[in-house]
C-alpha cells in the first residue's frame, strides 16, 4: 500500500521536490554564483509546482530541521552494520566448521511509504548476509545466510531490520 496523497501533503511534496531539484541543481553547477543559485531556485520551483503529482516517492519524506542528523545516523549505523556483517560473512566463508543455514525469512516494516520500503529494502540487500527478494504490502521477503531456528517473524525481523527501520522512521514514514 502506498503512501497516500492527500491535500495536506501537497505542501510537503512540493517542498521536498523543490529541496532535492535545487541540491541537485548545486552539485550538477558546482557553483555558489548569484547567477547559479537564482536560476536554480527558478528551475527547481517550476518543476515543483509542475510534477509533484508526478513525482511521488519523495511523498513519504518527514521534512525538518533534524532531518540531515536523522540521515547521517543512519549512515554510520549502516556503515558499522556493513562492516560487521561483511566481517562475519568472510568468517563463515574462511572457516568451514562454522554454520551456513540459508533460508527465505519473511519479515514486516511499519514503514508506509514507497521511499521508506524502497530504503530498507536497499539496506537489506548491501548488507552482506542478507537478501532482498520480494515484498509485498507491509512484508518483505529475505534470503537470510545464516538463520537461528526457531525464531518467529517478530524477532526475525528485529535482528535483520530491527535498527534501520528504527533510523529510517525519523525521516521517513
């Protein structure tokens, strides 16, 4: 299901296509010139106002203040996630006496919007060990490497998704 699109959104759309047109604008100009930055907030306003209907997978952004803190905490917990998943993946490789127990997990998000799932679903699948394979609704279906027994969803999804799903609600819904 996704996010929906009510009048009160229509704001948040806006602005958010604005911010992301206009960021992108910077980094293609690479320039601060008066210039640049008038006809960059221009550009990006008009294709705002003409194709936020469009544009629907920034919908599920949680604009504010905070919001570039939000995303670099779960950059570096993704990056410590990283790290130590590929760390344990190499150990199971290099040592044949340690279990591989593969097995397609089901999993839930609370994450509502296109954007959110899409996310999570990308941490998922860079996150050495683990898979991304299919979702549907509220449900994503992985390919785990090494799965305990005897886990139920609740806790399956928590030690999979658990902490990124937790960063990614801060600024996203």
């Amino acid at each position: 299901m996704a996010y929906n699109h009510t009048s009160d959104t229509r704001a948040r759309a806006i602005v958010s296509l604005f911010a992301i047109s206009f960021l992108l604008w910077l980094g293609l100009t690479g320039s601060l010139n008066n210039q640049e930055l008038i006809t960059g907030v221009i550009v990006a306003l008009v294709l705002s106002l003409l194709f936020h209907k469009q544009v629907t997978i920034f919908n599920g952004l949680r604009v504010s203040w905070l919001m570039p803190f939000y995303i670099l905490v779960y950059l570096i917990d993704f990056v410590a996630a990283l790290i130590v998943a590929n760390l344990d993946l190499a150990r199971r490789v290099l040592t044949p006496s340690l279990p591989i127990r593969p097995e397609v997990v089901e999993i839930e998000t609370g994450l509502q919007s296109d954007l959110g799932r899409l996310l999570l679903a990308n941490t998922i699948t860079l996150t050495p060990g683990t898979l991304s394979v299919d979702y549907d609704d509220n449900r994503l279906s992985v390919h785990w490497v090494y799965s305990p027994p005897g886990l139920n969803r609740q806790q399956v999804t928590r030690r999979i998704v658990g902490r990124f799903e937790r960063h990614l609600s801060r600024f996203l819904c």
